[in-house]
C-alpha cells in the first residue's frame, strides 16, 4: 500500500481530471476511474463501501426525483409549439427596430428558460426558429448566433433550472430559495444582452437591420391578442411551478410535477400532443437523465474520495490564504470555476467542487446562498467559453448548413455575452439584494 498524503490525493486528482478531459475520453468514465483508483491507496477494499453510501445518499434524495420531470416538462413545451407564437408575435411587435429580432431573440431565449431550463433545447428551438429569419434580413452572423447561444443559454440559470436542483443538495440549500435567489439575476443577465445588441445597433446599423413597414402590416388588435395569447400560457405554467414554490403550497419535486402535467395540458390545447409525441418526449428524457446521472454517480464518488483523503483541508488552505482577505479568496473562487468551466462538464463542477468551495465561503463570512448564485452565474459562461463551450456546439449543430454559419461566427459573437456575465457578476457583488431580496419574501 501506497500512503497518499492530502497534498498527493489533491494533485492527483485535479492534476488527473484536466489531463483526462484532454484526452476525449468521458468525463463520467474519467472522474470515476480516478475516484477508484485513489481510494483504493485511501480506504483499501473498504473503498467500494465509501463512495456506495454516498451514491445512494444522492440518488435516493427526494429532490432529484425533480430533474426528470423538469426534463420532461421542457421537452413537451418544446414540441407544443409556443416558441413559434412567441416569435410571431415578438416580431411584429419589436421587427421595426434596429437590431429588434436579435432583442425578440433574447426575449424568446428569457421566456423559454422560464419554461424549460435545458440549454440545448432552449438553444436548439431558437436556432431553428429565429436565426434564418435574422440572417434574411441581412443581420451579422456572429450578432445573430451569439444572440441564440447567449439567450438560449439563461435556460440554466433562471428557474425552474436543472443546475439549481442539482446544486441545491450539494451545498445544503433550500432548491426553492436558489430559483428565487437566480430570478432577478437571470433577468439582469438577459437585460445586459438587450443593452448590448442596441447600442450595437445603432451605432452598427449595417448589421442589425429593421424589418420594412410592409412585412409588418398587421392591424393594432391582432397583434396584441397574439402576444396575450402566446404569453399568457406561458405565464400561467410558470406561476403553476414557482408560485407554489413560493407561497409555500409545495416543495420543488412536487411542482416539477405539476409543471410536467400543465406542459402536457398546454400542448393537448395546442394540438400538437399524440402518443407518439409522448413516446418521443418520455425517450428523451430518459436519454438526458441518464447522460445526467452517470455524471452525477461517478463525480459523487470522486468527491467522496477526495474529501476522505483530505483533500477539501488542503484546497481550504490554499484559497484562505489568499492575499485580499475574504474578497481575495472570492475572486480566487470564480477564477477556479471559470477555468475548470472551459474544459470540464457543468455538472461534474458542481458535484466536485461545491462540496469543497461551500464551507470555505462559509469560513471567508459570506452569505451561501448569494455565494451559490454567484457560482451559478459564473458557470453561464462555461457553456460559451472554447474549448469546452457546449452552447457553441448545440448552436452550430442547430444550424440549417445552407446558412453558412461558422464556429468562428458564433465564437465572436458570444464573447461580448460573456464580458456581460463578467458585468453581472460585479453588479451581484455590488448589489446583493438582487439575490437575497425574493428569497426573503418567500413563505416558508
């Protein structure tokens, strides 16, 4: 037997997931092989025994039953067909201004993620239902794709979110709390982006330009009943999910419920539902959830590992002698996150570092819930920083090839939403009541 001190179980096994993730080999496969091989040298045979009870501990947890019908309810509303009613609307609404169908875009991206919380469907949906029409009529390809990937992208952070529900259990946070805590964060975000694309707009007009009068020649009170029509559904599924959150009628599992049974109303009302379409949405789910769940086990047991081998006391150290005090150990935090978010899967992060990263916040004085959302928001732009960056594969994969869009193309037009998030995150530190202040309203 070798005798793995903590400062070798940390070098190992970070040191080990980066040079893994460079290979190409799965990351599920990756952290679990390593979490078996070091704690064999940690725990001898009784290894299996460790990382088995903190598997079952997470995978019999109530709050996970969530994830899949929160899956589900997304995947319905995707087939319902409230994306194209939203846009049909949205266009003739806002079309008539400079850079006004990439602002429909970060709209449709900010409603949808009210609804479905999954990027690659939020992505994917408005891919194919909003860029041709920008490209059309003339709009950049890098303005227009980095509207989708940065709109659709919200779907992680604004509730009902599958990265908060995962989340929640690891740092011991209420789930309810974090959507109301990622609300307004989610709405500063999407406003940033608005900011950005018109002032690009118009100092730019070449690239964003209006919609002529004539596409948009519908009388006042037609267009007006669109909206309402194809808002208000979307406002009565989203009150169906959070506003029992909120006032305290029922936890997040039983209103993931709730939200899958009103998504599958809604598209029975649509006439869009069949068993087929059931059939379909019930397979991909399973295929989601199954994708999230080997990722969720194998990084619950490396985190067993890694804590058993001390390796949390030895990270602890490190950070909390930063230089700056406890805002020296912050930005220490979000650069970690930031960096590990261009290479390595947003659930695996979540698995493995916030079981270390949360008692050191604690220690450092600051406010866990404020602190979780802080690392949510930052871990929006691991899907739009390269090499990792699956937004900008979902994006560019969603693309109609006669359109010629590039990775390049949406590389650059995602870079500025990125600066963005960068500004929110200021903004949050600056202004904490954007998290904390509707967590504090919430009836317990």
């Amino acid at each position: 037997m070798i005798d793995l001190s903590p400062e070798m179980v940390t070098a190992i096994m970070i040191g080990g997931v980066f040079i893994g993730v460079l290979t190409g080999f799965p990351l599920g496969f990756i952290v679990g092989g390593l979490a078996l091989f070091v704690g064999f040298f940690i725990f001898g045979g009784q290894v299996i025994d460790v990382i088995y009870v903190r598997i079952y501990g997470i995978m019999t947890n109530y709050i996970i039953i969530a994830v899949p019908l929160f899956v589900f309810m997304g995947v319905m509303l995707e087939r319902s067909g409230i994306a194209e009613r939203l846009y049909d609307a949205l266009y003739l609404w806002l079309g008539g201004f400079r850079g006004g169908l990439a602002i429909v875009t970060v709209l449709m991206g900010t409603v949808i993620a009210a609804t479905v919380g999954i990027i690659a469907a939020s992505i994917t949906m408005l891919a194919m239902a909003v860029l041709p029409s920008m490209l059309k009529r003339g709009y950049s390809k890098s303005l227009a794709t980095g509207a989708v990937t940065a709109g659709g992208c919200l779907g992680i952070l604004i509730p009902p979110s599958i990265m908060l529900v995962l989340y929640g259990p690891m740092a011991g946070i209420s789930v309810g709390q974090l959507f109301f805590g990622a609300f307004l964060p989610g709405f500063t975000l999407s406003g940033l982006y608005v900011i950005y694309i018109t002032i690009r707009s118009y100092l730019q007009p070449q690239i964003a330009p209006a919609v002529p009068m004539e596409d948009r020649k519908v009388p006042f009170m037609k267009k007006t009943m669109m909206l309402i029509t194809s808002i208000v559904p979307v406002a009565i599924l989203i009150l169906s999910v959070l506003g029992v959150i909120f006032f305290g009628i029922a936890p997040p599992t039983e209103a993931a419920g709730v939200g899958a049974f009103m998504a599958t109303i809604l598209t029975i009302a649509y006439g869009r539902f069949s068993l087929a379409t059931l059939k379909e949405a019930s397979l991909i789910t399973m295929r989601a959830c199954g994708f999230i769940f080997v990722i969720v086990t194998m990084a619950v047991a490396f985190s067993a590992v890694f804590l058993g081998g001390g390796g949390r006391e030895v990270m602890s150290d490190i950070i909390l002698s930063a230089p700056g005090g406890k805002w020296g150990v912050f930005a220490i935090i979000m650069l970690i996150i930031f960096l590990m978010g261009m290479f390595i899967e947003w659930i695996a992060i979540v698995y493995i570092m916030v079981p270390i990263i949360t008692p050191i916040a604690a220690a450092a004085g600051f406010d866990i819930l404020w602190f979780s959302i802080m690392v949510c928001v930052n871990l929006q732009m691991a899907f739009m920083t390269p090499p990792f960056a699956s937004g900008i594969f979902i994006c560019r994969g969603a693309c109609d090839p006669k359109l010629g869009v590039t990775m390049g193309d949406i590389v650059r037009g995602v870079l500025p939403h990125v600066a963005l998030i960068i500004v929110g995150l200021i903004i949050f530190t600056i202004f904490p009541q954007i998290i904390t202040w509707l967590p504090s309203l919430m009836i317990r």
